[in-house]
C-alpha cells in the first residue's frame, strides 16, 4: 500500500485543512500504522523541512504576558478606540474566529472585537508590534535549528527551511523535526508547524496544512495526491491576481492546473503560469540557500489622514529611513540590492516601487537621499495624474546578504 502523507496532529484535527472531505479521510487513513515502510531517501531524493511559527507576534506577546492566556489578541498599530488607520499585523487563533488577521484594518478588528463583546465573547486585547523581541525570538529558534542540521535557509522572520537528508528515510528525519519541535516549546513555550517533504515548494505548503502545532509529511511519489484537490490559492506565487484569473478558467484546485495544461496556464499567465504547471506537479527547488537570505527589512506607516502636504510626507519618509537604517545595523547583514518604496493612496490603491541602488547606499544620508527621489513623482502629476492623497507610505531593503563588506552601511 502506498503512503501519500502521514499526518501529525497535536491540536485541533481540522483547523486549516482544505475544504474537501475525501482528502482529509485519505490522509487520516494514510496515518501512523502504515509508517514503518515508508520508503528510503533514494539517490539524489532530498528531505526538506519547512518549519513556520504559529500566529508569530500573536504567540510570543500571549507568552510574554500570561494574564492574556486564552484570549483574542491582535498585534498591529493603534487602534485609537476604533479610529486607528493602520493595520493587523497578526492575530491569534481565538481573534482569527472573530474574522481578524493579518492586514485587516485595524479600525474594523476593533468593530469585530466590539461585536464579539456585545454577544457575550471576551474582546480582543491589541498590543502594539515589538519588533525587536520578535527577532530575538526568532534568532533562538534558527539556532534550535542550526544544532541538527548545518543545512538551512531562514525565509522569514518566522520560517525557516533544513535540509534533513542525512537522515536514513523520512521516518528519521521525521523524528529529528519532533526533537526539534519540542526544543522550541520547552526553550520558548511556542509552538510551530512544519512540512516534510522531497523539496521546498511541497514542504512549504505542508507545513501550513495543519496549522497550529502541524507536522505534515509528505513521501516521495505522493506530492501530487498531496496537492490536486488543494485550493490554487495555497500554492506559493498564486496571489489574489493569478488566483482571479484561474478562477475565472474554471481552475480552482491545483488538480485543474495540470488537468488544463502547460499551454493553457503559458497563454493564462505567461512564463508564471508555465512555472506554476511544474510547481502543481510537485516540482521545486531543494536547495539551501543561505547567504541568499530573502528576507527583507521594511516599515511603513498610514498618515492620521490622507496628505499631499510634502513637508508632512518628507518628514515621515525620513523617520521610517531611520528606522529602517537603525534595523539593518542591528540585522547582522552588511549589504541588501534593492530599495523599495511602497505608496498606498485614498482608496486603499497601493504602488511599490523598486530599484537596485544597494551598491550606491553607504548610509543614512543616502537612503533618505534615494528615498525621496522614488518618492517625489508620488507627489506631483509624474506618478499621481489626479493628485490622489497618500494614505500610507513604506521603505524596504531587499536581497539582504552578508557579503559583499565593500557595502557595508557605517555603524
Ligand atoms: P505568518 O507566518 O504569515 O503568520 P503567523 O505566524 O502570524 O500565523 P500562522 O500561524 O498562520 O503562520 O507571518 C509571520 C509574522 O509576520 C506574523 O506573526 C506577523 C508578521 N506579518 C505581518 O506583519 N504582516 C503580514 O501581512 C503578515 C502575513 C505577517
Ligand atoms: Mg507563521
């Protein structure tokens, strides 16, 4: 009998699994009696993990502040009694039953918590973001990792990619990830969610099959029975666009994406759609990467009103330069390619605009410097024919990497 994915659950059984039914009988049947044949890491088959924190900020402020055990908690801006312009950073799972999550406004999360209160629900407790205990928090956990295996690649703040295949067979490397699930819990009282898997792709859609407290495995030859009735939206690079588009071809489960073809998903969405025809198979990228470390380090903040006032924008641009400069100083990276300026105007229409001038910055100055040049055809007809006012502005630093020190920004 052949083994499509064996299923560890130490929380509740249903949360974030896909909709259908069958699959979700066809992974609980596949479960733990059938584990011991599993079959072994054959040449060239990788074995990579891909481990994401649960409700991240949400799950280290509830930890740091026990008295709010239990309860609905959003981490984002202020929500000035309901008046707040920003967003939700991340709520827990309790406030995520109220409809609030990450990129909700804040002003209607303090509505839903308002509802949630006048039928008798407790209301939800929002804290604002402490960036800096979160990437403490995080480094702790990459080094959790980095003691079983020198093989990683950190994604994000709160995910992180090993390559376990010095492991014997999947059930091995499956061990290796409890051990190393339990270390965080018993280090940092958090809990996480990983997938296993013969490739990144499919273990990153793994680790979110189960979420919280997940541990998904997916074996070798099963990738596809894995993905074909997942809703496309689960597939990394499939965003709300792409996911519209398909929709509207009548192709709404990663099965439909290979079922139409590579043709059709090519004429759909060009050289994305044929990439994502691969990917639905199961196909990716297993390598680490670790110097290429994709995360970025951005602020962005929503302006009391809507303003074209230039001193306004000037002033807050700067301040978010500081910031942004001040976290790359403490990042441990010494350079980044690409500066990128994001302009949200009335009405929510959100531009992000980028250019590779890494090489120039040398330090603050420049950065400001480089900012307000992206920034000023935002302010006038050059970029903004109808003088929209902006609701929010942002900056971040891309393709951060250790190398090359020529680049270094003074500390
Ligand atoms: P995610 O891993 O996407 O979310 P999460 O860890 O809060 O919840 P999940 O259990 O579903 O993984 O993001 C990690 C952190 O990044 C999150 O805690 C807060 C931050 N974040 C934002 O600030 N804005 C966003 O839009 C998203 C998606 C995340
Ligand atoms: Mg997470």
């Amino acid at each position: 009998m052949k083994i499509i994915a064996h299923l560890d659950k130490h929380a509740s059984p249903l949360k974030g699994l896909p909709h259908n039914p069958s699959v979700l009988s066809n992974f609980r049947h596949g479960a733990t009696p059938l584990h011991a044949s599993v079959s072994k890491c054959r040449n060239n088959m990788k074995i990579i993990a891909h481990l994401d924190m649960d409700a991240f900020f949400a799950a280290v402020e509830e930890r740091e502040h026990p008295r709010f055990k239990g309860r609905p908690i959003a981490v984002g801006s202020d929500p000035k009694g309901g008046k707040g312009r920003g967003v939700v950073s991340t709520a827990n799972y309790k406030a995520r039953e109220y409809g609030i999550r990450s990129a909700t406004p804040i002003s209607k999360a303090w509505q839903l918590s308002e509802q949630a209160e006048k039928s008798g629900k407790p209301s939800v407790i929002f804290l604002p973001v402490n960036m800096r205990l979160y990437s403490k928090v995080s480094k702790n956990i990459f080094k959790i990792v980095e003691k079983y295996t020198k093989l990683y690649e950190p994604a994000s703040i709160d995910e992180i990619y090993f390559d376990l295949s010095h492991s014997k067979n999947f059930k091995e490397a499956e061990g290796v990830v409890k051990k190393i699930k339990e270390e965080i819990f018993e280090k940092e009282k958090l809990t996480c969610s990983v997938g296993l898997a013969k490739n990144k792709l499919i273990a990153k859609i793994a680790s979110d099959f189960q979420k919280p407290n997940g541990l998904t495995v997916v074996l070798p030859g099963g990738e596809f029975k894995f993905l074909e009735n997942l809703p496309i939206r689960k597939v990394p690079g499939i965003g709300p666009k792409s996911e519209e588009i398909l929709n509207r071809a009548g192709i709404n489960t990663v099965g439909n994406i290979v079922a139409v073809g590579k043709k059709k998903m090519e004429h759909l969405l060009g050289a994305h759609g044929k990439d994502l025809y691969f990917s639905a198979q199961g196909e990716g990228d297993d390598e680490m990467r670790p110097e290429e470390d994709p995360k970025s380090i951005g602020e962005q903040d929503t302006f009391g009103a809507d303003t074209l006032n230039s001193d306004l924008i000037t002033k807050r641009l700067y301040e978010l330069c500081d910031g942004v400069f001040r976290s790359f100083k403490q990042s441990g990276f010494n350079s980044f390619k690409n500066l990128v300026l994001t302009v949200r105007f009335s009405g929510f229409e959100t531009v992000s605009h980028g250019e590779p001038v890494g090489e120039k910055i040398k330090s603050l100055k420049d950065i400001r410097f480089e900012s307000l040049r992206m920034l000023l055809p935002y302010l006038d007809k050059r970029k903004n024919p109808n003088l929209k006012k902006i609701r929010l502005i942002g900056i971040r630093l891309e393709k951060l990497s250790k190398k090359p020190p020529e680049n270094r920004l003074p500390l």
